[in-house]
C-alpha cells in the first residue's frame, strides 16, 4: 500500500469546504484540520503509486481556494 500525508495551504474560511470534498475522494482515508503552517492534512492511501499520485495531483490540488500543497511519501516498511 502507498501512502501519502498531503499538507495543504487554503483561502481563509475555507477549510471546512475542502474538508468535506476530501472526505468524499475514494482514496483519502484521514482528513484533519490543523494549527500551525498548512490548515489540513490528508492521508491518501492507494495501492497504485500512479493512481496516488494521480489523486494528488488532480483531485486535491484541484480543489477550489485550495492555495499549496506539500507532499511527504511514506516509506514502506517503516509503519
């Protein structure tokens, strides 16, 4: 399994909105909002790289007043 922690920066105001849309993508499996640098962070798990990153890409990074994103790969092996 492929997993993925997605930092996202968003408009101020908006963090509920996007939660609500993250919780609905298939592969996000954790939606939590944060204090801090980044507003959310989203765990993304996907048995495919490409179909994970493909989530990331198009699917998060896409979403309205979503503003940056960082990306932090796990490591299988080390859970």
């Amino acid at each position: 399994m492929e997993t993925a922690y997605v930092l996202i920066n968003c408009d101020l105001g908006s963090e509920e909105e996007i939660i609500d849309s993250l919780k609905h993508m298939e592969s996000v499996k954790e939606v939590h909002g944060t204090f801090g640098a980044y507003d959310i962070i989203a765990k993304i798990e996907n048995q495919d790289k490409d179909k994970l990153r493909e989530t990331i890409i198009w699917n998060v990074r896409k979403l309205l007043h979503v503003r940056s994103t960082l990306t932090l790969m796990g490591i299988e092996g080390q859970n």
